[in-house]
C-alpha cells in the first residue's frame, strides 16, 4: 500500500472523526461527524481523497484538524488540513495533495463548520487580484527591463529588499534606453502608478520603481509631471512616492516645494482613490494646512 492509498484504509475503518481549528481551545468550533452509516462514511472519504505526495511541506500550522476514531474508540490517525489544498499526516514525510480540496471545505460547511470555506474563496479572489496586478505592473515596466523582472518579482518570494547592485544596474539599463532625464521619470511614474498602487502592504516588488524615484532630482519629478503626456497613472504614482514612508532624501523639504496647482491635482486624485490609507496619507501631505 502507497503512502497516499494508505490514509483511505484508514478512513475506510473510522467511526468517527472530531474535527476542531487548529491552535483554538478544544471547545471552540469542534465537531464531531458519526461515520457508522455507509454514505456519510463514503462521503468523508471521497473528500479526503489524496493524488500524490507534494514533495513538501507548508511552514504554519495548518488550518483544521481532523483526530479519526476507530469502531474501539482508539485513535489510529490524525490529519491536519493547510489551506484547503493540502493534508498533513505524520506517516508522510511531505504534505499531500487533495485531489479536491474544494470537496473536503464543503464537507466541512455541510457540518457546521463555514469559516475554512469561507477563508480559501476569499483567498482565491485575493490571489487572482493580485494576479491581474501583477500583470499591469509588468507591463508598465520600462523598455529594457524585461530581463530583470524575475530577480525583481523574486524580492516578493524572499521579502528582501533590492541590492544597490540591482539598483544600480536598473539605473544604468534605464539611463542607455532613455537617454532624457523626463522620459525616464514619466517612466517611472507610470511604472510606480501600476500594480496594487498602494503605499503600504503591497508586495516588495512593486517597492522598486520607488526606490529608483527616489533618485531622480524633484526638477526632473516635476518636469514629467507637468509634461502633456503625464496621465492619470503618472498622477497615481506620484502620490504613492510623494506620501509614501521616507521615499525620498528630502522628502519633506520635496513636498513642501511642490507648485500649488500640482498639490491640487494630486490631492484631488488621492481623494478619488478607494484606498484609505492613501487618502490619509494624502491629506497629511499634500493637504493645506488648516488656519
């Protein structure tokens, strides 16, 4: 018997399974599902079914856990539920894959217990979100940095920040492709514009256009920004660096130097914005002060 076929014969001799979250008290939201009659007993088999071994294993705690009770009572098992993807036996050296993880969160709902469900659709739609921003914020990215966007997307994998090597190869890419000191601000402004467009809690990645920003002199800034071809994605990454958290050398001095009409536009973008920590940001900033 497999490693994965062999969780089914146990299964195949639970009687019942207690089913409680990981790291909560053991009263809080604990189940307990009878297995003696046959459908339910296939039914919970059918949603713990694995494919294979991942190779793996995640490093939380996992999500849910299941303690399986033979006919005598004993407990020959327990199994413990990551992300509504993945099992966690103790005879495995790796987590295995749920051949429908889908199955086994319904099964879950069906028994009183919604949240973990509930949890993995939210989790999805955030994941394609973030998905469709990486996306834009790729094709926003200057001619002639395609060939660093791994080590780029990389610094979100690995939560560090860009080396000054990095940094100064980017600069030195940027400068050959775009000789004019404008063009590659509005280049930039635009690239800082896409993606999330958040100030904070956004992935490290989209960090780096800021950090390159924060080299151009606030001549140069203010240039693209007043330049006809400066959009409302170059106005949306100049509120994101200008309101960002220490972006800039000089920031405030930067800011305070602002003309007043272009103060105005860019709070009057930030307003716009759903997002309210910008729009807070943005009225600390960019807001005259009141009298």
């Amino acid at each position: 018997m497999d490693g994965t076929a062999a969780l089914d014969g146990v299964l195949e001799r639970t009687r019942e399974v207690r089913v409680s979250p990981v790291g909560g008290s053991p009263a809080d939201g604990d189940i307990r599902v009878d297995l003696s009659d046959p459908e339910e007993s296939a039914q919970f088999r059918t949603a713990m079914t694995v494919g294979s071994l991942s190779g793996f294993l995640c490093m939380c705690l996992g999500d849910v856990r299941f303690e399986l009770f033979d006919r005598s009572g004993e407990q020959p098992a327990v199994v413990v539920l990551h992300h509504g993807t993945t099992l966690r036996w103790g005879r495995w050296e790796t987590d295995a894959v749920l051949t429908d993880g889908h199955l086994l969160l319904a099964w879950l709902a069906g028994h009183g217990m919604s949240g973990p469900l509930r949890q993995f659709e939210a989790d999805r739609v955030r994941a394609k979100e973030g998905a469709e921003e990486q996306r834009t914020w790729l094709a926003a990215m200057p001619a002639g940095l395609e060939g660093t966007a791994d080590r780029i997307l990389g610094l979100s994998r690995t939560g560090g920040s860009p080396s000054p090597a990095l940094l100064a190869e980017l600069t030195d890419r940027l400068q050959l492709m775009c000789p004019d000191p404008v063009e590659r601000a509005l280049a930039l402004l635009h690239w800082y514009g896409s993606g999330s467009g958040r100030c904070s809690g956004h992935p490290v990645h989209e960090g780096v256009p800021g950090e390159l920003l924060g080299r151009v002199p606030l001549a140069d800034l203010l240039a693209a920004l007043d330049d006809p071809r400066a959009d409302e994605r170059h106005d949306a990454g100049a509120v994101r660096h200008l309101v960002g958290w220490k972006t800039r050398p000089r920031q405030k001095r930067d800011v305070a130097g602002l003309p007043e009409a272009l103060r105005e536009r860019l709070l009057a973008h930030a307003r716009r914005s759903p997002d309210a920590d910008k729009q807070r940001r943005a009225e600390r900033w960019l807001a005259p002060p009141r009298p």
